[in-house]
C-alpha cells in the first residue's frame, strides 16, 4: 500500500531503520505535495527537526530549492524568536524570584537536551509554569504588568497570559519573533474535572522540582522522572481532545532512543506512577505511539506495563493510534471523513460515568470556540464588525470539518465493537474505576 507524504516525512524521522527508501520516495514528491508536506510539517511542529535530519544525513541538496528555502528561512527566524522567547522567559523568572512566586518551569526550555538537543529545532509558542496555588494571584499580577493580557481556558487549572493582541498563525509568521506567545500558569498538571478521568494521581510539586541550566539561565524544573511522566499526560490530554502535535510524540522518541536502557531512572518512573494502573496505560498508550511512529526503544518496565493493558485500549492502540495521529492538522483542515473523534473510543475507557454530561462540552471543540468567541465578543464589542476577525475563524469550515468527523465516528462504531468483542482477553472482572467491559452482576 502506497504511503502519504506524512507517513513518509515520518518514516524519514525515525530514530533507526532504513530512510533511503523514505528518503527515495520524497525525491518523487510532486511541487502541489511539497506544498502540502511544508504546511502539514509546521502544523505537526516538525518542520525544523524535519531540516535537522536533512543535514544530518546530507541529504539537502537533493531538495527542491523551494522547499530548502523556505525551510532555511524560517529556520532563521525562529532562531531570533527563540533567543526573543530566551529573552522574556529570564525576565519573567526574575520577576517572579523577587515577588517570592513559588514556581517551576514544565514543558519548553526545560525540555532541552534530554527530550529536544536544541532549542531552536522547537517552535515555542507559549511558556509554562506550574505555580504554588497561593502564589497564583502575585503571579497573574506580574504578568499584567508586564503588559501581558487575560484569555480565557477551559481549564479551572491554568491562567493564560497573551503577550500581544496578534491572533496565532498557521503561515510563516508564526515564526517571527514578533508573533503572539502565552504564558501559561499551571496550578495542577491534569486536570481531573476537565476530562473526567480521576483515577490520575496528583505527582508534581513545585517542593520537587530541581534547578536546570540552560543558555546560561537557571531556573526550577522538573527531575526527568517527572519531566517523562508529565509529557505523558501532557499527550493524553491532546489525545483527549481530539488533536496531539506529532513532535511531542517526536520528543518523547528522542528521550526513549537515549535513556530506554537506563534501569535507574526506569526505576524512579516506575516508583512515581506508584499502583496507578490509569497512568501506568497512559505511559504504554503514549509509549507504544512514539515507539511505533519513530521506532524508538521501549523500556522493560514500559514492556511489563504493556502486558497487562487492557483489551478495549489496546485495540485502541494496534488499530487507530497510528492513523489518528496521523490525520490531518490542524483539525479544521479539510478532508473527507476526518478521523479526530476516533480519540473517543479510548477516552471512554478512561472518563467517569458520572461526568459524562457535565464534561461534555469540554470535548466538542465547536462548543469550545463558540463559548470563547462569545467572551470576545464580550470583551471587546467591536468584532462583530471586525471582518477579518471573522473569517480567521472559519467557521464553515470549522463546522464542515466536525459534521464529516461525527460521522466518520458513528460509522466506525461497529468496528469498533466487533475489535473489542474479537479480543481473545476480557477486562469484566478487572477491579477498574468506569469499566466498560464489567457486567452489572459484577458491578
């Protein structure tokens, strides 16, 4: 079966294998996929790692000039944005030590080396920090007056900080120094009522976190323990909202490929996720994704944990998990009977019965934007007017996009149920919180 240009682009990324072959077929890319891979490589947070391999493997003069270009200059820019980013990341660090803010950098810098060798291979759209919940209200107030405006989350547990007015970017200026950046402040990594899931244990503290140096900066981040376990559920929560960047997947990739064979820290992972079989799945869940896309190695413990993965998750895992993530994106993209809403048939297996209708708006991405439309609007009256603010948000589109992606869901749910019902295994006696599979004379 012939490849997508995303599958071969992946394929090319991976940690080992053979990428003459993948490397063989984007020589016979046409200039209209070309086109294509550019857009789907900055939207998957790729497109920089993607140049990366190139020069590794002294394969850029074999690239149309146009792609090498363009990836060159953009390259270019987000290396002044990351020095830009460098820049306001020290100063609000600073700030933060004088006004005593207890806090601890996730995500971002902190990812550098050991998830990402260079920074300038990310594209960083936003800063995150987890903050002691008594020092949330000094630190919102650091950020205002550091000309930062309010946005509103669907979160209870973040506050989001706008650096400019500028809406996001899927087009090159995303990479310009001068384009829009948050902050964002954590006050708990998951978000239980969010997703319903509660089985997930509450493991980051900001007493746990250790200084870090990099770029001649130090601040407090987290032990690479934690850093692992909370990019796993950092994952999981894309995952459950229908949409993952393909580099975190990358990312973790590049973590397994160098520290797979380290026992000890393997250890301390395996200490941390504690009896927790809901975080120990997610590890396998987000694991077994980035083994398979980048053929990256699988810890034993990871191995261990995969062994006892049950049926409906692990169906979720041989027969979508490939294809999901690699659907469009974004997720207003355009493409016939999208594959988004697939992320479901595993989110149910994890979500509290109880919350179901509560939480669901939380999972229809429409209902999302409408209800922050609504609070911008309120906010600033005059959009009603704005037309381009309008069209940025492409509502036809938007709409075409889920109507095609909740049908594709419901066709797909007899698959669904005959993968599940030809499992060999049977979860209906496993002591888990919600089991689908348990039988009311169980339960």
């Amino acid at each position: 079966m012939k490849s997508s240009p995303a599958e071969t682009v992946v394929r090319f990324l991976s940690f080992s294998g053979n990428r003459r072959d993948s490397f063989d077929a984007m020589e016979k890319f046409t200039p209209r996929q070309w086109k294509y891979v550019l857009q789907w490589l900055g939207d998957a947070g790729l497109a920089f790692y993607f140049l990366q391999r190139l020069k590794d493997e002294r394969a850029s003069s074999s690239m149309p000039s146009f792609v090498l270009s363009r990836l060159e200059q953009n390259f270019a820019c987000n290396r002044l944005r990351i020095e830009e980013m460098a820049r306001r990341f020290d100063a609000i660090n600073s700030k933060f030590n004088d006004a005593g803010v207890r806090y601890t950098v996730i995500k971002g810098f902190s990812l550098v080396p050991q998830f990402c060798p260079l920074a300038t291979l990310r594209h960083q759209a936003d800063l995150d920090y987890l903050v002691d919940e008594q020092s949330l209200p000094a630190a919102c107030r650091l950020l205002t007056d550091a000309g930062y405006r309010s946005k509103i989350s669907r979160s209870s547990k973040e506050s989001i900080f706008i650096a400019s007015a500028a809406e996001p970017s899927r087009s090159d200026v995303q990479y310009s120094p001068q384009a829009s950046h948050a902050v964002e402040l954590h006050t708990e990594i998951w978000d239980h009522d969010m997703h319903g899931v509660h089985e997930v244990p509450k493991l980051f503290s900001i007493g746990q976190a250790r200084m870090q140096n990099w770029n001649g900066l130090t601040f407090p981040a987290q032990a690479d323990e934690d850093a692992f376990l909370l990019q796993v559920l950092h994952a999981c929560h894309h995952l459950f909202t229908q949409w993952i960047r393909i580099s975190s997947l990358l990312e973790i990739g590049y973590f397994l490929q160098r520290r797979a064979s380290d026992s000890e820290l393997w250890n301390r992972v395996e200490q941390r996720a504690g009896d927790s079989a809901v975080l120990r799945e997610f590890v396998v869940i987000i694991t077994e994704m980035a083994a398979r896309l980048f053929v990256a190695p699988v810890p034993e413990v990871v191995q261990g944990w995969s062994a006892s993965v049950r049926p409906a998750p692990r169906a979720w895992i041989d027969h979508y998990a490939r294809d999901w993530t690699l659907g469009g994106l974004p997720v207003y993209e355009f493409c016939l009977f999208p594959r988004s809403k697939l992320a479901l048939f595993l989110f149910h297996q994890y979500k509290s019965t109880s919350h179901v209708k509560e939480l669901q708006p939380h999972h229809r991405p429409a209902a999302s934007r409408l209800s922050r439309m609504v609070s911008s609007i309120k906010e600033n009256p005059a959009l009603i007017w704005d037309y381009d603010w309008w069209r940025r948000q492409q509502l036809f589109r938007r709409s075409v996009f889920y109507i095609l992606a909740e049908l594709r869901y419901i066709a797909e749910i007899p698959r669904w149920r005959w993968l599940n019902r030809a499992s060999p295994r049977t979860a209906s006696s496993l002591p888990w919180p919600g089991n689908p599979y348990r039988s009311k004379k169980a339960s």
